[in-house]
C-alpha cells in the first residue's frame, strides 16, 4: 500500500469515527429529553395522586370553594388522558399550578383547616412535590437546550437532518406565573 492510500483509508477512518460520535451524541441527548420528560411525568403523577386527598380535606372545610375544587378535579382528570402531547401536558400542567396556587390563597380564609394536621401534612407533600417538579422542568430545559445546541451546531445539523432530528422546546411558564406575588392583596382578601 502506498502512502496516498494509507492517508486515504486514515482520513475515511477518522470522518466515519466522527460520524458515528456525532450520531451517538445525538442520540445521547435525545434520550435525556425523554428522561427528563419522564421525570416531570413522574412528579406530575404524584401530584395527581396528591389532590384527591388534599381536595377531600379542603371539601371538609371550605364548601365555599367548590368551582375552584371541581375545576383543581377537572384538571387533573384531564392531565391524566393518555397520549396527551408534551404542550397539551404543559398547558393542563400551568393551569393546574395556577389552580392550587389559587386555592392555597383560599385556604388562608378557614382558620381551622390551616390547622388540621391531615391538611398540613398534605400540603408539605405538595410543595415537595412541586419542588421536585421544578427541578424536573430544570431538567429537562437543560436536555432540550444541549439537544437544539447539537442538531443545529455545524456539522452534527447535517446528521441531524438525515436523522429527521426536529427543534424541541424547552419548558415555558405561563406570563401569569412570571409576575411578582403582590403579598399586600394576599393579605387583604
């Protein structure tokens, strides 16, 4: 073998070791977007499971909030359909937050109900859980990001685009929830 074929077979070598990194990394982040999906599934899962038993106790005390108790039960309902899409889950997902937020405010009205230890109790679940729902959508953000940076970076947009790779977006909060509590108005109700 001459040396221009030697050359040759280690460049070819050297660009299908580059190919199959490229298409392995690839690959790497999209199965961490599909875990880190998993991991907000998980916490919204627990969360579900949460309000049944939160709703019941808040039922016990608070028989005035019941639309903001029927729609907190529509919503869950409707985040537990199967084959929901990642946005129809993000949508049901801010809704619902929205709804607990809004009843956690309630609550503030029933001084017997802050006190009930079931009711406590399920409200330190709940704001574990939605810690850890947090972290997950941290999570997953950070996944999209180092995905969309990878299929859309030269030359791993070329295997990307045979891999039919698309954009996915990250985790977006709703403009509601991106405003500053005004806590005077929470003490004024």
């Amino acid at each position: 073998m001459n040396t221009a074929t030697i050359a040759f077979l280690a460049i070819a070598a050297i660009i299908i070791i580059a190919i199959i990194g490229m298409y392995n990394g690839l690959i790497r982040v999209k199965n961490q977007i599909d875990n880190a999906q998993g991991g907000i599934d998980a916490q919204l899962k627990k969360r579900f499971d949460l309000i049944p038993n939160l709703v019941e106790t808040v039922k016990q005390f608070a028989s005035h909030e019941k639309d903001l108790l029927e729609n907190i039960v529509a919503l869950r309902n409707s985040g537990l359909k199967q084959n929901l899409s990642d946005t129809e889950k993000a949508s049901v997902d801010q809704k619902l937050s929205g709804a607990l937020s809004g009843l956690m405010v309630q609550v503030e009205n029933y001084p017997d109900l802050k006190s009930n230890e079931n009711f406590l109790n399920l409200q330190r679940n709940l704001n574990e859980v939605e810690s850890q729902l947090s972290a997950a959508r941290r999570s997953f953000n950070a996944s999209v990001t180092d995905y969309n940076n990878g299929i859309e970076s030269f030359p791993k947009n070329i295997i990307a685009a045979m891999m039919g790779l698309k954009r996915r977006d990250v985790f977006i909060i709703a403009e509601s929830e991106k405003a500053n509590a005004n806590v005077k108005n929470l003490f004024n109700s």
